[in-house]
C-alpha cells in the first residue's frame, strides 16, 4: 500500500489508527463462515483514518493546526470533478481521414 500511495499526493500514518480498531476491522473482513471471500469494506474506515495528505508528515511536528484531512468521499469527488473537466476538455473521435466505413470489410 506504501507503494502505492507513494503516486498520489497522500501517505499514510498509521499512529493514527488505534490498534483496536484495526484488528477489529482487520478480522471482520477475513472469510466468514456465510462468506468465504475477504471484504476490504471494514477496513475503509482504517486506510481513511490514516491517510493523510504528503505535507501532514512533514509538518507533524509543528505546533501549528493542521488543516482537516478530506474524507474519502470529499477526495471521491474532487477526483470525479477533475474526470469530468478532463472529458469536456477532450476533443471528440473523429473518424480516419480517408476512412468512411464504419462497419466490417468482409475482405473487401
């Protein structure tokens, strides 16, 4: 997961979990006697609790406030804003030059 996370603009700190609650969560999500898959859903609310914008590690020390980290579903739609800014700024398929054809040539 540190891997991954070291492509986005967060990291995690997982002082911030209490241990408690991440074993909880962690043997709620292990198969079940009704379920026999894992579900990643308890452990949501860990990876949220304990992830935290790159600069937080930074200034962890600092006196100063930090500011409230966004919730899943705040950076969840921030992150849906930028697709749909992106597919409005991206211009439409046109078809080949040359090419009018849309379907299949059968060889011809």
């Amino acid at each position: 997961m540190e891997h991954v996370a070291e492509q986005t603009p967060y990291t995690f700190d997982f002082a911030r979990v209490d241990p408690d609650v991440w074993n909880h969560a962690s043997e709620m999500s292990r198969p079940q006697n009704d379920r026999l898959w894992i579900d990643p859903t308890p452990l949501i609310p860990v990876f949220e609790q304990a992830t935290q914008p790159r600069g937080y590690m930074l200034n962890r020390d600092t006196p100063q406030p930090m500011p409230e980290p966004l919730t899943l579903a705040e950076r969840l739609a921030g992150r849906l804003k930028d697709l749909r800014a992106e597919q409005l700024n991206t211009p439409p398929l046109t078809p080949e030059a040359g090419h009018t054809h849309s379907g299949p040539s059968y060889g011809r």
